[in-house]
C-alpha cells in the first residue's frame, strides 16, 4: 500500500466515522465508555525495499512495544493519542548485535469500532504521527564505520484492522495487525559535519496483542 491508498484510506475512514457519529448520536442511549487505555507489543516485518536499506544494512524482522490513549466520541468511535517503539535488527552478520534501526512513532489515531451484542469487538484503526529514526549507517570517508545516526523526523502514517475480546465489562485482550508507511524519503542525518541522505520510504508490517481498560461510563 503506498501513500495515496492510505490518503484514500483516511478520507474512507473519516467518512464512515462522520456517518456513524451521527447516527450513533440518535441511536445510543447509554454511552457506556468515555476513555480507553491501551498497552501493546508484537513483531515489526519489514516491507519491500525497508529489508533492502543500504544494500547489506537491510532491516531484519524486530519488535515494537506502544502505549495508546483515547477518548470516545460515542461507543464507535474514540480519538486519541499514541506512542510505539520499533527496534529492527541489522540483516548483515558482520555488524556487531547492538547496532540496530529504530523508529520513534508518536501522533493522534482514530478508531472505529463495530460494537454488538458478542464478546469479540472488531475494529479499524488509523495512525498518523511523527516519526523520529535512528538509524544504523556506514559513515566515515571510506564508509567503513558503522554508527546509529538520528535522522530528521518524518511523516508516519498507519491502516491497522483489529479484534478485541471482553474478558470483563471494562477491558479485554486483542489482536491487530498494522501496515506501515512512513515518508522517509529525503530525510537527512549528519556524521562528523557529513551530511548523510536516506532515499527511501519506511514500510513495515506489525502484528501486535495488547490490552485495553475503559474507563468513565456515564449514569
């Protein structure tokens, strides 16, 4: 999915959530959660050229851990705010272990949740944030040093579809999994007063579990 199928994506959403704000606006009368609390972790894969970076300095499949926060406009749909970690491995067996790709991801999501009468909440989710990346690079005049380099911040964006399953009447357990596209293409980091490009988007697949508590049901 490149970046005009997740703009599409994000209009579809946003309209599908404006029509069920509105009807929901008729047709709940008992708004039974106000806010929710989310921690999540699972495994990033890397996409298309993400495990091609550099030549030999591609990403290996790592692991991401988040925190995520949301207030509900209704029982559908919530608003709110996140934090993810990400953390690939470098796919070269000649790089000491430590060394690695990481990303920084943190914005506003919005979430559409299908509720009903079962135990399990399908849902679909939308991330657009700011990504902060830290990157393993060769640096050096004869690219032969290896060092983890911040790059400037870039557009983060994310489509992830869900299931949640109510161990109680406030939280349950659940799994999702994300696609990633994140416009990295021209940012830029700096070696020694180097200036170092990175021509390339980020994308990379997430398959998390997680738990959510919902909090604030009104009498």
């Amino acid at each position: 999915m490149n970046l005009r199928g997740l703009l599409i994506s994000a209009i579809l959403l946003l309209a599908l959530s404006i029509s069920a704000f509105a009807q929901d606006e008729d047709d709940d009368d008992y708004k039974w959660r106000n806010f929710e609390l989310n921690i999540v972790g699972g495994l990033s894969l890397p996409s298309g050229s993400t495990s091609d970076w550099y030549d030999s300095l591609g990403a290996q499949t790592g692991f991401n851990v988040g925190i995520s926060s949301a207030y509900f406009l209704t029982n559908k749909l919530g608003i709110g705010a996140y934090f993810t970690y990400s953390r690939f491995g470098v796919d070269d067996a000649t790089v000491e272990n430590d060394l690695s790709h990481q990303l920084y991801d943190a914005g506003l999501y919005f979430k559409y949740a299908f509720t009903g009468e079962s135990s399990f909440e399908p849902y679909v989710r939308l991330n657009a944030g700011v990504l902060f990346p830290k990157l393993a690079t060769w640096v050096g005049d004869d690219k032969n040093q290896l060092r983890e380099l911040s790059y400037d911040p870039a557009l983060s964006l994310g489509l992830y579809l869900g299931i949640l399953y109510y161990t109680s009447d406030y939280g349950g357990v659940y799994l999702e999994a994300g696609y990633h596209n994140d416009i990295t293409d021209g940012i830029k980091g700096e070696y020694a007063s180097e200036e170092m490009n990175f021509n390339d988007n980020t994308n990379y697949i997430e398959v998390r579990a997680g738990i959510s508590v919902y909090f604030g049901p009104e009498e």
